[in-house]
C-alpha cells in the first residue's frame, strides 16, 4: 500500500505539471484561452503563414576566397621581389561551377619560378598549382577543400537566417537545409503567422557586409572627377566608392577613395540597436568587441581630422570627420524610419551571410485553411479515440476502463510535453495523435493478453498481472525504439511538417511507455489491492 500512495502521488504529479505546462493557473477564461493559444505553438499548415524556398548563392563564396587568397599572394609576392603581368580569377555564375573556380597568374619570370612554386606550396595549401606555359599557371582548389566551404557557406548561411528570423520574434519559425540531389544551397524557411512577408524578405537577403575604411580623398561628385584628380590609376592600395544619400536628401551623393584594407569589419561588432540623433532622426548605433576596441582606439587616435567612411553592403553609408579617439562605439546614420534602423540593428547582432540569397519560391498559407484542418483534425481523433474506447470496454469489460485511463493521460503528457519543448504542432503532428491512439491501445492489447494467457494456466490474478507486464515490457519497448529510430530520420531529412509529426511520435511514444506500463500496472495493483487471494480481474473472456 505504501508503494502504492507513491505511485498515485507520481502520476497526479505528471498530471497537474503538465496541465500547468499547457494551461498554466489561469484566472479566468479569457486568460486561460490566452494561455493555451500562447503555450501550444501551431505550425505553418495549422496557423497560417508563409514558406519561403532560398538559394545560396554558393559561388558569391567562392569568389570571395578567390579574391582573398589574390590579395594575399600580391602581398606574399611583393615581400620576395617576384614579379607578375596579372592575376585574376574566374567568375562561375552558378552553383554548379563554383568548385571549379581557378586563379590565373601570368608574367612570373622563369627565373623566379622555383621561389615561386615553393612560395604556392607553403601559403596555399588548399591550392593545386598547374603550369600553363613557361610564365603563366593556374590554381585550382582542391575538390576536399571545396567541399568544405560549401559545407561551411550553407551552414553559416543557415545560422544567419535562423538568428534574424529569431530577432524578429517568429518563435514558431523553423530553417532547415533542403535534402536532396536536386537541392543544391536550397534553405526551407517556415514562418507561421507572419503578416509582412516583403519585409521578411528585405531582411534575410541583405548582405550586412559592415566595414570601416580610412578615407584618403574625397568626396567626389562623380567617379570621372575621383580619376582625373589620381591621373586615371587609383593610388596603391586603395579602391572607390560610392556613398549613398541620406534618406530625405536624394541627389546628394558622392565618391570617396578609401583604403583596400577596412579597420573595422561587421565581425568586430558586440551589439547594435536603434537609436535617435539629437534632431530626431533615426540611426544606427554600435558597440565593438573587446578585442577590437584597442585598435580602433589607435587608429582613431592617429587620425584625428581625417574621414572615416562607414560602409554597409560596399556602399558608403556616412562619412564622418573623426573628431577624437572612439573606441568601443559607433553610429549609422541615413535610416528612413524607426524599422529601417531596427532591422539594420537586427541583421547586424546576426552577423552577415557569406553569400547572397535568392528566392525560389513562396507559399503562403491562408488561416482559414490551418483552422479547418485543426477542426477536422480533432474529429478525427475524437471520433477514432471513442471507437476504441468502446471497443476496449466491450472486450475487456472493466479493464478497459484502465485502458481508457492510460489513453487519456498519454494525451496530457504529450501536450504538456509540447508545450514545454515549445514545440510546433502541425497538421502531420496531428496525424501522429492519431497514430498515436492505436500504438497505446497495442501496447495494452499486448499487456491484458498476456495476463489473460497467465491466469489461463491456473495462476493467482496478481502473479498473472505481474507475469503478463512483465513479458510483455520488452516487447514494448522493442517496438518503441524502432519507431523512434524511423522518427529520427524524419526529423532530420523532412519538411518542417514532417518533423512536427516525428516530434509529436516520439514524445507520445515515451508518454505510452509510461502509461501503458507504470501507470496502467499501478491501476490494476490499485484494484487488488485489499481483494485478499481470491481476487477476480474483469478482462473478458
């Protein structure tokens, strides 16, 4: 009996936390209404919403390895007095091509080529260097390495768009790699609920390339005049660029020469948000990193007087006359509105995306559509759980009253569990309830038989109940885990759907595990309990 008191003081426990989870204590209807809606997440196909299919442009990476590692040999090549006629490298314009991007050298001289080759082998070892004639060669990545960064460019690329869909408050949004042949840098994006998709959109396909360069001339009005004053070649180790209007002063733009090499990059920064200037106008503010404040610090410091150009997506943003030494903090002004400020502040925090985004396609799911698959969804279920309650009473009598119980407490564990895990409910989901209903009711069809097999053979009612939970747990488990296993794969190579089904099957498959076994044994002990040596069981025939 002790024993007993436990039992039925752990599963009231199970029960009221996970009533708590879905409900919490609710002080009228209103709020428990709310708080049901709040803490049980519906999925895109059930809510309502948009699915979005993007591209990563996986050549934008490529390239940008490409132009790094050129910049970085001019360096190494100038160090050691070797010259060169050019370098360059290909422009692959699909993802297809991106691996087989190569850099072109000409002009090497024949008698600097073993210092040359020696010079490929230690600075680039992901390279494969190939002579074209006596001066020129050409490099190739290698297909390992290749792979790698394309590994590498999808999975940055993901955690970018997942951390800028987070920053917008879409809890129940989901990003996930689309598997397949055909898929390649395809990313699902499944945002529930969202009632501004074009801003959505803005937001995940901006670059956010932040950089911070010393300005060495300028502004021009045109690109002709920054020329003329250089006598047409831009002086070493700088580049152009153009600034772009503040908003409300349109025509007012200009061209600056700045250096090649920024002081400050979008990966030194600790924190952004928006911010007013003290006429009222929107901006931009942001806090560097630690590491890098000390040498902003300097840089300031040394040049005081000077423009500093503030560069988003290589488009100059502002460039202001540094006025003393700034070290952690800075600001981007030309921001239209309020939003515009906060959602440069938000793809900031998220860091930039290795490679551009295209958008492949859109689907937009209307509400209606999600609330008549959750009425006939809940049908369903309803109607398919009353059957088999019928069923059960009218072949295992009384027992099936404890079957009964155990159905409807699996289904308080796995929307209580839901609801912790702050996981998504979506129409497959349902069908995984469903589903659900026949492997609980299995696993006692499994349970009362073995018992009613024990008492058969002549044993006392609880030595056959305790016989027949004991046989038939492994079994139980056996099933279990296979189906978890399945569920796996689903979850990690389905369509945000489909892995809502695998997590609804998997939490209500260890939710039956518990209430088929403990709860529905600590029933039957219940019972007998008290019923002395003769004690009979209903359980049919």
């Amino acid at each position: 009996m002790q024993n007993l008191k436990w039992k039925a003081v752990l599963i009231v426990s199970v029960v009221l936390i996970c009533v708590y989870g879905m409900i919490g204590l609710p002080k009228s209807k209103d709020e428990l209404i709310a708080n049901w809606k709040n803490n049980i997440r519906l999925g895109l196909d059930l809510k309502g919403g948009t699915l979005l299919v993007l591209q990563v442009q996986v050549q934008d990476a490529f390239k940008a390895e490409a132009v790094q590692q050129i910049e970085r040999l001019k360096d190494e090549l100038g160090k050691q007095s070797i010259n060169y006629g050019s370098m360059d490298h290909s422009d692959p314009k699909t993802i297809a091509d991106a691996d087989k991007i190569q850099i072109d050298i000409k002009g090497i001289p024949s008698d600097k080529t073993s210092a040359f080759r020696t010079l490929i082998s230690e600075s680039m070892p992901s390279w494969v260097l190939t002579p074209v004639n006596s001066t020129d060669y050409r490099l190739n990545m290698k297909p390992t390495e290749a792979l790698a960064l394309t590994k590498d460019t999808l999975a940055r690329s993901r955690t970018t768009i997942e951390s800028r869909i987070n920053g917008l408050g879409l809890a129940e949004s989901s990003v996930q790699e689309r598997g397949g042949a055909n898929a390649d840098g395809e990313i699902l994006v499944s945002l529930p609920g969202l009632d501004d998709p074009a801003r959505v959109k803005a937001i995940l396909q901006t670059a956010a390339m932040l950089e911070l360069y010393e300005v060495k001339d300028g502004p021009f009005p045109r690109q002709q005049d920054a020329l003329a004053k250089t006598g047409g070649v831009l002086p070493l180790n700088t580049k152009l660029l153009r600034s772009q209007p503040r908003a409300g002063d349109q025509g007012n733009e200009g061209w600056y020469i700045v250096t090649r090499t920024p002081v400050i990059t979008g990966r030194d920064l600790r924190d952004s948000k928006p911010a007013q200037d003290e006429f009222g106008k929107w901006e931009t503010s942001f806090v560097l990193a630690q590491d890098a404040k000390g040498r902003f610090g300097k840089f300031t410091e040394a040049n005081v007087g000077q423009r500093l150009a503030i560069v988003l997506d290589s488009q100059i943003r502002s460039a202001p006359v540094i006025q003393s030494r700034i070290e952690e903090s800075g600001r981007i002004t030309g921001a239209g509105s309020q939003q515009d400020a906060s959602d440069l502040a938000l793809v900031l925090r998220a860091g930039s995306l290795p490679a551009g985004v295209i958008y492949l396609q859109e689907q937009t799911v209307g509400p209606s559509l999600g609330a008549d698959s959750i009425q006939q969804g809940l049908i369903s279920g309803l109607v398919g759980l009353v059957v088999v309650i019928v069923i059960m009473l009218i072949y295992y009598h009384m027992s099936g009253v404890n079957a009964t119980i155990a159905l409807i407490l699996n289904a308080i564990i796995l929307i209580g569990a839901l609801a912790y895990l702050k996981a998504v409910l979506t129409l497959p989901g349902i069908a995984g309830v469903i589903l659900l209903i026949g492997m609980a009711v299995d696993s006692n069809v499994l349970i009362f038989e073995r018992i009613r097999e024990e008492m058969r053979t002549g044993k006392a009612v609880l030595a056959a109940i305790d016989t027949g939970f004991s046989k038939a747990f492994l079994t139980i488990i056996d099933t279990h885990v296979a189906t978890v296993v399945s569920c796996g794969f689903l979850f990690m190579f389905g369509t945000p759907a489909v892995r809502g089904f695998a997590v609804t099957l998997v939490i209500g498959l260890v939710a039956n595990v518990f209430t088929s076994v403990f709860v529905s044994r600590a029933l039957f002990q219940m019972e007998m309990a008290g019923k002395g040596p003769n004690a009979t069981l209903s359980i049919g025939v």
